[in-house]
C-alpha cells in the first residue's frame, strides 16, 4: 500500500495537493520549505 508523502500514514491511492495547499487524504496543510524559512526569520 503506498504512503502519503506527507503524514506518512498508509493511503489506498497517491494523494494529490488540493487547490488549498492540502492533502486531499489526510487534509495535512503543505508549506514549501522557502516558506517555512521566512516565516521563521520573520518571528525572531
């Protein structure tokens, strides 16, 4: 069975990334890692 690319839980299909920015199986938000950074170096 494969597994979600995000949470890692077992999924029945390959999960696709709603227009939202989420996992359309397990609902998980998906934030770009230079998106991440940003909002990290902005709270210091």
């Amino acid at each position: 069975m494969a597994k979600c690319g995000i949470c890692g839980g077992e999924a029945p299909r390959q999960p696709c990334i709603t227009e939202e920015g989420r996992c359309d199986l397990c609902g998980r938000k998906v934030v770009l890692a230079e998106e991440k950074k940003k909002a990290k170096d902005q709270n210091k």
